[in-house]
C-alpha cells in the first residue's frame, strides 16, 4: 500500500504523519500534526459527506497545531479513503460513528489520553455528536461547526431561505433555475448541485466571500499529501459518498435521537450560513441537555467558520480546552 507524504513540522518534539488505519473492517487515512506530541488530541470530522481535507487541511490549522495534537480523517468512501469495493452497505450513519468510536480509542491508547476533543462540520456533526452520545466518556467537549439538526428540514430551509435572497437580489437565473428543482427532498442528486451552486453563488455557501473552493483546490494540487491518482479519489469519493447516504439523511433528527449529552457542547455557527440555516439547529440546542452549552456566532463566516475565521475558530477550541483541569 502507497503513502502519502506528510509536511514535516521542524519542532524538536512535533509529530506529522499520514497513514492507512483499519477502522471496522475499511482502511482509512489518518492525518497526525502537531508541534508537541505531548499536547492534548484533536479529532475533526469533517462534512459532506465526503468532503475529505486531508489534502488542503494543514494550511487551515497552523495555530491549532501549536496546542494540540490534530488528528484528521478521510472518513470511510472519501479522498484517500475512498475505494469501490468499499458496498453501499457499509455506508451508513452508525459505521460513520463507530469509525469515529474506533479512531478515537487508537488515538487515546497511542497518545496515552484519557479522553480527547472532537471537532465536527456539517454532515460531520451529525456523526460527532452522535458519537459523544453514546460514548462521552471518550471526549472532553465537543465543538459541532455548521451544526445540523434535522437534515431534511434544514434542506428545506436552506432552500427557502435562498430563494427568498435571490428575489430579494433580482438574481433572474437563480429564481428560475431554483423554482425549477422544485423543493426538496429531491430524489435527483444533480438538483443539489443546483442549490449548492447557488448557495456559492449568493454567498451563503462553503465560504461568503465564494473563494475557499478554489484556495483548498489549489492546496490539494500543489501539496504533498494527495498523489496524483487521488485527485480521482477527492472527487469519487464526494459524489459515492453522497449518493450512498442521501436517503438515510433523509431520516436524521437528532432532536428527536438525542435528548442528553453528558459534556460540554459548543454549536460554532456562521452568522450567514444559508447552508445550514440556524432555526432547526436552534430547537436543538434549547431541547438539549448538557454538562455546558454554548451558542457561538461567527460574523463573518458563511457555512465554514473553521476555514474562514480560522484565527477566531482556534482561539475558542483552545479557550474553552483550558477550563479541562487533566489535558
């Protein structure tokens, strides 16, 4: 099996490797940097589904690096991960958390941690904050980014919200072309792209000013992480992955799933995320019960506030590490 070449970080004690792990019968890929090995751990999940970073992920994460170990993870059927033979079976919500469930006790044993933190954008949030419910004794707190609630209803919001903008802006193209998808639930993957075009288009999607596609592409190709035959596999795995777990999306409601989250939770939203829309992640985060709870605002940020306010996005996770007495 191939490796992908980790960048090195020139620290006397730092860690940065990248390599293959099993985890519940899939190989994955695991990305490990940080400036002090000793540091406390963090896991971050991100979205999609299959919106694997590893490739782009180091440029985001500099100040993180320098108080955590930082552990990221082509999920299972994405980027570096993503393999055909992987069934359609095996990509379900629970094999997502038991991944996640899986990682962390590696993770913990090899650092010697009692317990780490996880970080987790988007579909990635459905999956961590499963994976705290039922395993809280793994984790200090957890910090879900562009948190979603109830998938479907969001993508109705997301929808509704995005049309009433475009109306409001006069965008002709994008009231057609939206009134012609129709609402959601959509049984036709192509009819997302067009709400995620628009999305970009108008500003409320992966980033508000529409340029962070382009800045994490251009990272995936000029970086030493990605070979060139997984260019094929960051995009396989997005629309493999999509198309595995769209109809099980459909059925998520974590309001209605989880009632109880025995640490401390921090929902991390973008004041102009059009994605993931607040009101549904709102009934969320009022109906839960936890050790602490907090609603953080990003004002400048769309649906990625780690990778847009990324200096503001470090200085809360380290922060709020500090009230933990045993890192």
């Amino acid at each position: 099996m191939y490796r992908g070449k980790a960048f090195p970080i020139n620290k006397e004690n730092s860690i940065s490797e990248l390599f293959g792990l099993p985890l519940n019968g899939v190989n994955q890929w695991v990305y490990i940097r940080g400036e002090d090995s000793t540091k406390p751990v963090l896991l971050m999940v991100h979205g999609g589904p299959g919106a694997s970073q590893i490739g782009y992920i180091r440029h985001f994460q500099k100040e993180l690096e320098r108080h955590f170990v930082v552990v990221n993870w082509d999920q299972r059927g994405s980027g570096m991960s993503y393999s055909q033979i992987i069934p359609k079976g095996e990509m379900t919500v629970q094999k997502f958390v038991d991944d996640i469930i899986e990682l962390t006790e590696y993770v913990r044993q090899r650092f010697k941690k009692n317990k780490i933190y996880i970080a987790a954008h988007s579909w990635g949030s459905i999956i961590g904050l499963l994976a705290v419910h039922k395993r809280p004794d793994l984790f200090y707190q957890y910090f879900g980014i562009a948190q979603i609630a109830n998938y479907l209803e969001n993508e109705k919001a997301s929808y509704q919200v995005l049309l009433e903008k475009a109306k409001k802006e006069n965008h002709k193209k994008a009231i057609k072309d939206l009134i012609k998808i129709g609402q959601p639930p959509w049984t036709q993957l192509k009819k997302q792209r067009v709400l995620n075009k628009y999305l970009d288009i108008l500003g409320g999607g992966m980033s508000r000013d529409g340029k962070l596609l382009k800045s994490m592409i251009k990272h995936v190709i000029q970086g030493t992480e990605y070979k060139f035959h997984d260019y094929h596999r960051f995009l396989a795995g997005q629309v493999f992955s999509k198309k595995a777990l769209r109809n099980e999306l459909k059925t998520v409601d974590l309001k209605s799933m989880i009632k109880t989250v025995k640490i401390p939770i921090y929902f991390l939203m973008g004041k102009y995320d059009l994605t993931v829309v607040p009101e549904p992640t709102r009934e969320l985060f009022q109906s839960i019960k936890a050790d602490e709870k907090q609603w953080i605002w990003f004002e400048n940020s769309a649906h990625s506030p780690l990778f847009e306010e990324k200096e503001k996005f470090s200085e809360i996770i380290y922060r709020e590490s500090q009230k933990n007495p045993n890192n």
